[in-house]
C-alpha cells in the first residue's frame, strides 16, 4: 500500500512530487485547484475512442481506465516504458508546456490510485457493476480494460475481500496490453497481450514471449505497411500475422500471432524502435 504524505491546503491530493511546472498549473487556476480538492466523480470510460467503438458490432461494450503513463505522476506506472523506449511514442504523449484538461483528468484519477488505493479500487469496483448492469440492459456484454495508458500489475491489488479486481468480477472478461513478461498467477478472466519494441535492451523480453507463445502486438509505420503483411501473408518474429485495428477484442485472437497495429499521431516519427519500418 503507497501511504500519502499531508496534502496542501484545500488540495485533495499530494502534489509535491508532480513536475514544477504542472504543480503551478494546478495551483494557479481556481478552477483546476477546484478539480484537485475532490476525488474523481468516474474512472472509466465507456467507448471513448474509434477502436473500441467497433467492439459494438460483436455486442461488446469496452470501458477503459485512462491513467497517467510512465512516472508522469511521480510514480512509476510502466515498469518497461524506460528499457521499451516507448515513453516518447506512447499515444498519451504530453509534450511540453501546460497539460489538457483530459490529461489534468487523468493525472488527478492517478493521484487518487496512487494515494488512496483503497478507496481508489472500491470505486472502480462499484463502476464495473454499474457498467455491466447497463450494458446488459442495452443488450451488450461488457469487457474492461484497467491499463488504458499504464502497465499496473491489477491482478495483484486486492479489493472488497478479494486477490483481485479480477477475481471480485469473475463474470467479466479483463484485458489489457503489457510490456511485462514475467507476469504469472494471472487470473484466467485476465487476458493479456505483450507489447513489442525493436530496442535492443528489450530484445530479451521479446524473445521471452515470442518462446512463451504469447499474443504480441507490434506497431507498424503505417496502415499501408500492416495491408501489405496481411494480403502477402507475410510473418512478423516467425510469427503469423492478424489485423489488430478492426477491434480492440484482444482476448478472441489467437495467441502465438502478431497482432498488427499502425502508428498514430507523433509515433509515427518515432526512430527509437517501438515503431516497426
């Protein structure tokens, strides 16, 4: 359990371990000090991009928790993200100068799991419920991802008298993208696909999971690139490979595939070997 030091006056959160520039933003403004003097009112999203949209056609809903990546919080959320080489190309890259309000959002929901993970963890509980409920009432099943934009051990934080957020919603098929190969005693709702990078430091983990016949995603340069393998029934690591850009149903596909995503936004210049071509 991370223990939270005093937070600043009419603060919620501790922010002192936040980037200089960030705690002036926070302070600076009436209303994002409002924002910070209360804990999130909701942690997860339902549908919130074009992907997870397509999920609907197989009668799935996708509700994903969006939290700060890497140490962006001042805590590290992404084990691998410094080894991967994969902090500048993440698609939340922040950049430079002040953050969004979406990204205000998610940093305030990651103080929150960082400094008061129990109380954190039965919120995200009672939504899950509430979500399944309502999707089961719009004629959907529900599936939920907990690292939207981080790589959180989940399976390993107890909740409501349970091992896991898994195990507390048994009836609920998790998943998510993870650039941890070592992750065991995972439960079986749980479905995980590795997440390659082509930097040489990561090459060890790669082989782990290529040898462990685990789901790997990879992301290509561009959608032309991942047309090109697909229609050429070309091999990635000697791996077959599969389109990961009509769905984000990780869990139906295969393990022992490459599944092939392309580059969005700034990854697609990236040069330090996240991005494939």
């Amino acid at each position: 359990m991370l223990m939270h030091t005093k937070p600043q006056s009419a603060l919620a959160f501790d922010i002192s371990g936040l980037a200089p520039d960030i705690q002036l933003q926070i302070l600076s403004s009436d209303f994002n000090r409002s924002l910070f003097s209360r804990f999130p009112e909701k942690l997860l999203g339902i549908d919130t991009n074009a992907k997870t949209i397509k999920g609907e056609k197989y009668g799935i809903k996708t509700a994903i928790l969006y939290l700060m990546p890497s140490d962006m919080s001042g805590v590290m959320l992404c084990a691998m993200a410094k080894i991967a080489g994969c902090e500048g190309p993440c698609l939340f890259t922040a950049g430079r100068g002040a953050m969004s309000n979406v990204m205000l959002s998610r940093l305030r929901k990651t103080l929150y799991f960082n400094q008061y993970r129990d109380q954190f963890m039965a919120q995200l509980s009672r939504e899950v419920d509430r979500e399944k409920a309502k999707a089961k009432r719009q004629g959907y099943i529900l599936i939920v991802r907990p690292n939207g934009t981080s790589d959180i051990r989940f399976e390993n934080i107890p909740v409501d008298g349970f091992d896991s957020i898994m195990a507390r919603h048994s009836d609920i098929q998790w998943y998510d993208y993870t650039k941890l190969a070592n992750r065991k005693s995972v439960p079986a709702n749980y479905d995980l696909t590795f997440s390659y990078s082509g930097v040489p430091a990561y090459a060890p983990y790669v082989a782990k999971a290529v040898a462990k016949g685990e789901r790997i995603a990879v992301v290509f340069r561009n959608r032309a690139t991942v047309e090109t393998m697909l229609a050429n029934g070309e091999t990635f690591l000697g791996l077959p490979v599969v389109d990961g850009d009509d769905t984000d149903i990780r869990h139906l596909d295969a393990k022992g595939v490459i599944v092939a995503l392309y580059a969005k936004g700034k990854a697609r210049r990236d040069q330090s070997g996240f991005v494939v071509g």
